[in-house]
C-alpha cells in the first residue's frame, strides 16, 4: 500500500472515492428512469441487465445501500464504540473498565460475516439490520483501539490538572482525551471502512442480505455474474464503483497517516 500510496498521486486517489461517492449521493437524484425494478423498453448506456432493467439506472440506484450502509456501520461503531474506550480508559474504577471492556471481547472471536449472515436472515432485506449488524461486529475492536489510544493521555498530569480545574467530563475526554486517539483513529478508519463494504457487499452477494431483485451494487454482481460473457457491463461496472472507492480511501487513508506521522515527528 505504501509503494501503491507513493506512485499514485493525490488527485487520483480523491478521484477514486469521489465517482462512486458522488454516484451513490446523486445517483437517485439524477436517476430520471423509471423504477430500477420494472423492465425498460430499451437498453441505455450500459445495456440492460439479465431481467431486462437498464444497467446504468441501476448504478445511479445502487450505491445509496452499497455504501450508505458501509458508512453508517463505521459510524455507529465508533460512536458507540469509541464512547466505550474513552470510558474504560477515563475511569478511575478497575470494576468499569472490566465491565465495559470483558463482554466485548466474547463478541471478538466470532466470525463476522456469520453474525451479519444471522442477522440479515432473520430480518430479510432490511438495510437497518444490516447495518447494525456490521457496526455491532466492529464495536468491539473499536473500543479496545480507542482505549488503548487514550490510556497514556487520560491517565497523565495534564488529565489531573484539568480535574483539579473542575473541567467538565465532555471537556476533559472528548477535548483534550479525544485528540490524543485521532492519530489511532486516522490509521484505522480506512481499514475499518473497507471492511465494513467488504461485509455489506459479502452478505448482499451471497443472497442473505438485501432482496435478490434491489439494484444494489453487489447483487448485481450476484445477479449477473453467470451472464458475463453476454452482457459484461452489468458485472463490470457496479464491482469497478465498489474496487475504486475501497481502493481510493485506502490510499487517502494511508496519505493522511503518513502525514501526520511526518508532522509529529517534526514537532519532536
């Protein structure tokens, strides 16, 4: 990723995220076609697909679930899980921070596309679930991140003056404590953004997900994939928009790490 970060320049890794960032936000605005689940009478840009509908009106569909739900899962997680580490790492109580941290780490050997799998079985086609789920099965490695990242900081001299100021809570841990693990944060989140379409788009791909006929980037892939000789656009172009936004943000990722790493060290 590093050769891959330095050979590639910035402006190409934005231009990565932003096409099928800017599809999945305008998509459904632009989308003038009819409904992507009734046939069309003739083929668009791209062709139609193996039930007749337009390809490229289903791109413009698609990537409201096939990212949308990726992000809100990170979100939720590190709303959740984030609030958990700062906690545990804050407290003064050993007894809270083991209850905080302990029953997470039941949840860390569980395979996650099995959780998601279970989940979105049970509550069939329902992009909520899904995204609960993934979030659910990464709050506990988002937890332990933040409070590993926080434990020198809430802990230090600075932390006990800003006590002794009667600072509020908010103020000393989402201040000053909260600064301390986005470094941490920065390094992880295009890790965890990856994994999380990775997830979304495996269980949508499998059929357990969203409902075989919704114009989501990764059933289409599923959908079409036995057709791609005949109609190869209809695979090709929604798998192409998943690879170039979890590719780009990776290298966005790792950018911003490496920069940050160069301005600490200047700093010492």
């Amino acid at each position: 990723m590093r050769a891959l970060r330095a050979r590639t320049p910035l402006a190409v890794s934005a231009l990565l995220v932003l096409i099928p960032l800017l599809v999945a936000l305008l998509g459904p605005l632009a989308n003038f076609s009819p409904k992507p689940g009734l046939p069309y009478e003739s083929a668009g840009l791209l062709g139609t697909d193996g039930l007749g509908r337009d390809v490229f009106s289903l791109l413009l569909e698609g990537g409201r679930t096939a990212l949308g739900m990726a992000l809100g899962a990170v979100v939720i997680a590190y709303l959740v899980g984030g609030m958990i580490g700062l906690v545990a790492a804050s407290t003064r109580h050993r007894w809270v921070d083991e209850a905080l941290i302990r029953p997470l780490d039941v949840l860390l050997p569980l395979p996650s596309l099995l959780v998601i799998s279970v989940v979105a079985v049970g509550w069939r086609a329902s992009p909520p679930a899904i995204t609960l789920a993934v979030a659910m099965v990464n709050v506990p490695t988002v937890a332990r991140l933040v409070r590993a990242a926080a434990l020198d900081a809430a802990s230090g001299p600075v932390v006990e003056a800003l006590r002794m100021q009667r600072e509020s809570w908010v103020g000393i841990h989402l201040g000053y404590v909260g600064r301390a693990v986005l470094g941490p944060v920065a390094a992880d989140i295009g890790t965890r953004i990856t994994l999380a379409v990775f997830l979304v788009a495996s269980v949508n791909f499998l059929g357990l997900g969203l409902s075989p006929t919704a114009p989501d980037w990764a059933v289409s892939v599923s959908r079409n994939r036995e057709g791609l000789l005949l109609q190869p656009w209809a695979v090709i172009a929604p798998a192409l928009l998943l690879v170039s936004f979890t590719l780009g943000f990776n290298l966005l990722a790792d950018r911003l790490v490496h920069r940050t790493r160069r301005l600490v060290e200047a700093k010492r």
